[in-house]
C-alpha cells in the first residue's frame, strides 16, 4: 500500500511498524470488513503501516498517506466504519510517540492526506458507477426513440431501480421526471416533484453559482456538470449530495432536457466533518487543539496591517503535583474541568478558547483595543482557575500563571518595534507566561519589550559562557575586610568578572545566575577558586608575615556534587593555601535550603579548617534556628541593614528603632559565637555606628572599591583610621 515499501528501508522490520500492522489487521478483521483471512489482510496492511510511519517520521512525502487511502479503497475497504476503525488504530498508535510540534504537524497532515485518498478514490468508484448508469439511461432514452416498445422497459428498470436520485427537466430548470429514488432522498412522496424548479431544493448560497454553470453547458462551452451541492429535504433538513447535470440535444442539436445524476453522500460528509473536527480538537477537553489556534491566529494576523490582536498564554500551576497525588484521572478531570470553565466565561464573547498541550491552554482575542482590556480577560480566566475542583473525593485548589501579548507591541526605548508572525506572537506570549512564573506564579505578567529584549541577550550570553570559560575570560577583583576594633584588614573577598572578547565588563549578578542555571556553575567556581587561592598564595610568597582570610563565594548546587569537598581539597593543595584561612560564602537562601549532601559537605569542609560565612544575610526570610544545626562562622549582613537608616525619604514615624535591631542582630550572633562583618559601607557615619554597635568588621567603598590582584599586596600592609570610623569602641553609644 502506497507504493512499495523500498528494499534498503531499515523500518522495513521496524517493531513500531510490526506493531502498528498487527493492532490494524486486528481492528479490521474483528470488525469483519473484509472477507479475506487475516494472513491476507496483513499483506494488504503491512505496508500502509510502513508509508503511515515513514510519512509521520518525515521520510516519506504526506501524498503517500493520500495513496494509502486510495489502496484500503482498492482493498475493498469501503465502509465508512473501516475508515474510522483505521484511523483510531492510528491515533493510538501515534499518540505517545509524538514528541514535538513537527511531529504532530506530520502525523495531523497524513491523517487528513489519508482521509482524502479514501474519499477522494470512494467517490471515483462511485462516479465511474454513476456514468455507467447515465450512459445506459440515456442510451435507453435515446434508443425509445427508434424502438420505444424495446427501450423503454430498459429505461425504466433503470431509472426507478437505481440508488441513485435521477430527475428530468426542462433548459427552465423546471422538472418534468424523478425517480422513486429522488424523492425519497428530498423526502417527498412520488410525483410532488413534478413541476417544481431545480432551483427551489437548493441551498440558497450555492444558487448564483449553479446557474452559470447551467448556462456554460447549454451554450456548448462545457459538457456537463459536476459538483457537490447541498440541497434541502421537504421536513427543512440538508441533505449533502454529489451532483451529474448533463444535456440531451434535439435532432438539431438544440438543447432539450436536463439529466440530473444525483448520490447522497450525507454520511461521508459527516464523516469528514467528524475527521476534520478531530483533527483540529483536543480530544480529551474538546477545545481547539494547537493547530486549528494556529490557523485562527495567523488569518487574524493576515487581517491586514492594523489587525489588533491579544493572546492570554495559561500554564497551570502545581498540575504536577495533582497527578502525584492523585493520579493521572484526577489530572486529566481537573484539565476537562478548567477548560470548560474556561470555554464557558471566555468563549461565550467570541474569543478562542484552545488547549496547547499538557497544562497549558491559550486565549485569543481579535480586535483587541489593548493591554487594558486583554488583562480584564487574563483575570476572569485567573479567577476561573482558582475555583474549587472535586477530584477523587477531595476539593483541590490550583492557580495558573497567565502571560499576555497585546499585538502589535508598540516601539519602545529599547529598540525598534517588536514584528513577527504567529510564531513570534506565541514565543513572545511564552515567554512573559514564564515571567508570570518566575515573579511567584498565580499572577498575571504583560509583556515588555524591553525585558524580553534582556532576556534575549542574557540567553545569548549563557551560550558564550563555556566558550569564555575555556578562554579565560573570567577573572577576579578583591575587596579588603577591615577590622572596626584597629582598622586592620583582616581578609579580601574574592569577586568574580567577566572581560567579554567584545570588551564589556560584567558583574556576577548578570553571569552568576546563568551560571547556576546552565550548571556551568561548578566548573566556573572551581575556576574562580583556584585563581582566589594562587593569587592569595602569591601575595604571602611577597611577604611571609602577612595574614589574612581569603573569602570566596561558592554556589549551593556546587555542594551537591558528590565530589565537592574532593575539589576544594584538591584546589588547596595545587595552590598551597591552608584551609584554616579560607573563607567560603554562600547566600542565606542557599543555607535555608541545605540538607542531605550540602550539610555534610559544609561539616567536612568545618571539620577540615575551612570558614562557612553566610553572605546578604537578612536578604529573605532569616530564620536564626538553622544556624545551630549548621557549622557557620561567619555572619555577613546585607548592605541593606547599613543603608537603610541613611536612605533620604526614610518614614521612621512607624519603625522599630533601626539601631535598636542592628545592635540586637549582632548581639544575637555573638552569642552564637559567630563573627559579623557588614557589607556596603559606604560613609564614616555608617562605619562609626557599626563600629558601636559592635560589629567585627566593614567592607565596602569606604575603604576601598574592587581591585585587581596587582593591588591588594599594598592594601594588606595598611590600615584604616579614625578618619574612616575605625578605632577603639566609644564608651557610649
């Protein structure tokens, strides 16, 4: 089927073949459509499962479906019922194997291509049926004129016994003849149709075409007719029918009568329109699946230039977790349940309600005047959402996170206006649904043009970054820890830059995060920390007596490597730099999230010398009570407690006192035995309140901005006086 299968085809025994040839010949044979035994059904349908796959696995061009139709035809497969069977077969073949976009796209074009050679072939057969049966009726007619008292018993056998609807009538249209079949297709008793126009059954939107095609045929142009015409039965039903007109001449070659050949193919047409709405919906939600969206969005789009156009992008949140829970059912319930919810307060005003896949669902809205009332939509469909949802005995609550695109976006600051098709309105339309997750989910985010644009360019340079890595382009800068008690410098934070090859200077609070996402982290930090320690290493070998704390930054998911104290271990002894004067910082939400092999790395790394420091502490929700169950040293406060108490504007009507928090904080952390070290010191002022409050050390401008390593060596030899608020603790505070 569909040509032969090419001798060199590796599918050709292809167990996904086999399996496909064995569940259709089962389907067909059971159903008894054929007579032939099931060996010689599955010679007949080995290969149509072959050039199925191939067109599906984009091997094969998608006319070879169309052919596969036309063979099960040839097969004798020509119940309407045979047809279904193998496309269901095929949809539970295909529907777990379709992993992506194109795949779906392929295997939705052979389900149609496969359906039309069926059709297509099944109405061949039928109109060659059909000429055959004109031909002999006008034969007949033609002969009643030489011998009538022969032809027209023949005539008349076939004009009353035939299946199909045939009527006579004048050039006028109006009808002179029609048999037992006719009328009973148009639902009439026999001889109501005599005297009646053609015209009066037909479905009034294909009248102004019919009639000069009637005229092109009179006039000689054409032969006859041939069309598919939907007509209305006497109780008002329609009836769909594929339609014959031919012409009989007088003697003189005047025309003379029109033959109407007339097959009711109201079923196949139903069919169609069954296989045509399955295509395009969801089977399990009944919505527009993403193809037919699609299709609406890009005719919305081909609008014209001024088309204004609005997409709500839904994804549900914690859908996981309700197929955990409960299963699989209760997840496909919940989605049948919000989709027509959804369909129900959304769809009822015009607006395509589709299902993208999984749990995700979308909503266009044509015509949109702007973000305005496109996020009026996007809250009705959040509040939907929220609602209750009974699943398996139990009320389930879930939000979604909902992004929406206003079309066009409007130029902004940022760069030209943003343009594209369907497929950039839906990137765009994604891509602000993930803001929507990402800003803490149940939430609705607007796109930005201008975010999307930075998204854009931190996603070009997450690709750079191996590249730079191998490179060398990552390097470090430091920053003294000075002593409030004398104004030594105690130690130096090590912070890491990024020199791109086109000159730009990045911080890690651009690069970091992409690190950490594309688990470039932990080849990056074991970098960082080598060039920390060597660079260390080298200024003691300047200057033996020098002694400080060497503080380095290291991610919490460098610590679930199974071999992170290995590592660090290891970057010690190629440096030489002892594990009692390294300081490793993590962030406090990494230190709330430890547990399992974090914790015991922290302990080993404790237990070998090395210093735990919690670093922008005070950033999150602090909670104190983790401090005890693990070995930190260090307490680092974020430069927001410093910079507060001297932000212009500050409301301190309504406040706890700031001081009296600071000074409590510290004290806490004394208590622990933990050593506090507060970042962004940027004025004396500051520094002298910290210094009275009791804090151990200071880092910031103040004393000194980053440097690079060729500077440190004679920071570490100075100090810092009373004029930068350091010295001996006053007596009061």
């Amino acid at each position: 089927m569909g040509g032969p299968v090419p001798a060199d085809a590796g599918g050709r025994h292809d167990p996904g073949v086999e399996q496909l040839a064995d569940a259709w010949v089962a389907a067909i044979h059971a159903r008894g459509f054929v007579s032939a035994g099931r060996a010689e059904l599955y010679g007949l349908l080995s290969g149509a499962a072959w050039w199925t796959t191939a067109v599906v696995d984009g091997r094969a061009e998608v006319e070879m479906a169309a052919d596969v139709g036309a063979e099960l035809v040839a097969a004798h497969l020509t119940d309407s019922a045979a047809l279904r069977c193998s496309l269901d077969v095929l949809s539970a073949h295909f529907t777990d194997r379709i992993t992506d976009p194109a795949r779906l796209q392929r295997f939705t074009a052979a389900v149609g291509a496969l359906s039309a050679g069926y059709a297509r072939t099944l109405q061949e057969r039928t109109r060659t049926e059909q000429d055959r049966i004109s031909t002999a009726a006008f034969a007949a007619r033609s002969a009643a004129e030489n011998a009538r008292w022969r032809s027209e018993a023949r005539y008349g056998a076939v004009f009353e016994n035939t299946a199909l609807g045939i009527s006579v009538a004048d050039v006028g249209g109006r009808i002179l003849e029609a048999n037992r079949a006719l009328t009973d297709m148009l639902g009439y008793r026999p001889g109501e149709l005599v005297g009646r126009s053609v015209f009066e059954f037909i479905h009034p939107q294909d009248t102004p075409e019919m009639w000069p095609q009637i005229q092109a045929m009179l006039a000689g142009r054409v032969g006859h007719v041939r069309t598919e015409k939907t007509y209305f039965r006497k109780d008002g039903e329609q009836v769909w029918t594929q339609l014959v007109v031919s012409l009989i001449r007088d003697p003189d070659g005047s025309p003379r009568h029109l033959v109407a050949m007339i097959e009711d193919v109201t079923e196949r047409h139903r069919l169609q329109s069954r296989l045509r709405h399955q295509a395009e919906h969801d089977p399990l939600t009944g919505l527009p699946n993403r193809a037919l969206f699609f299709r609406r969005l890009t005719a919305a789009l081909d609008a014209g230039p001024d088309a204004k156009i609005g997409v709500c992008y839904l994804d549900l949140d914690g859908f996981k977790a309700v197929n955990d829970t409960l299963g699989h059912d209760a997840g496909d319930q919940l989605l049948r349940t919000v989709a027509q919810r959804l369909h129900e307060a959304l769809g009822d005003d015009g607006h395509t309600v589709a299902r993208m896949g999984g749990d995700e669902f979308v909503v266009l809205v044509e015509d949109c005047p702007g973000a305005d009332q496109l996020r009026s939509v996007a809250e009705r469909a959040l509040e939907v959402v929220r609602r209750q949802v009974r699943l398996r005995g139990r009320e389930v609550v879930v939000s979604a996170s909902i992004g929406i695109v206003a079309w066009p976006v409007p130029e902004d600051a940022s760069g030209p206006r943003y343009r594209g098709g369907a497929a950039e309105l839906m990137q765009a339309a994604d891509t602000t649904m993930y803001w929507a997750k990402r800003d803490g989910r149940d939430r609705i985010a607007v796109f930005d043009l201008a975010r999307h644009r930075n998204d854009v360019h931190l996603f070009e340079l997450a690709g750079r970054m191996p590249g730079a890595l191998d490179r060398g382009e990552f390097d470090l800068e430091y920053q003294p820890l000075v002593s409030f008690a004398d104004g030594s410098v105690t130690g130096v934070e090590a912070l890491a830059r990024w020199r791109t090859a086109d000159g730009d200077r990045l911080g890690p609070d651009v690069f970091i995060p992409l690190a950490e996402q594309s688990g470039l982290i932990v080849p990056l930090g074991l970098h960082l920390l080598h060039r920390a320690c060597s660079d260390a290493q080298d200024w003691v070998a300047a200057d033996p007596g020098r002694s400080f704390v060497l503080s380095v930054n290291i991610a919490g998911r460098q610590l679930r490597q199974d071999d992170a104290v290995e590592r660090i271990v290891e970057v010690l002894g190629e440096t030489g730099w002892p594990a009692e004067s390294l300081q490793l910082e993590l962030t406090e939400s990494d230190l709330m999230s430890a547990s399992g092999r974090p914790v015991e790395a922290l302990q080993e790394l404790s237990r070998l010398g090395v210093r735990i420091a919690i670093d922008d502490f005070g950033t999150g929700y602090s909670n104190l009570a983790y401090l005890h169950r693990l070995p930190v040293d260090v307490l680092k406060l974020a430069g927001s407690f410093v910079s507060a108490r001297d932000a212009p504007g500050r409301d301190t009507a309504h406040e706890v006192d700031s001081p009296v928090i600071l000074s409590a904080m510290i004290d806490l952390a004394h208590s622990l035995g933990l050593r506090v070290i507060a970042e962004s010191v940027e004025t004396v002022e500051q520094a002298e309140h910290l210094r009275s409050v009791g804090c151990d050390d200071g880092q910031g401008f103040l004393m000194s901005e980053p440097l690079p390593p060729g500077r440190i060596g004679a920071l570490l030899d100075s100090g810092f006086g009373a004029e930068f608020g350091f010295g001996p603790k006053p007596d009061a505070v």
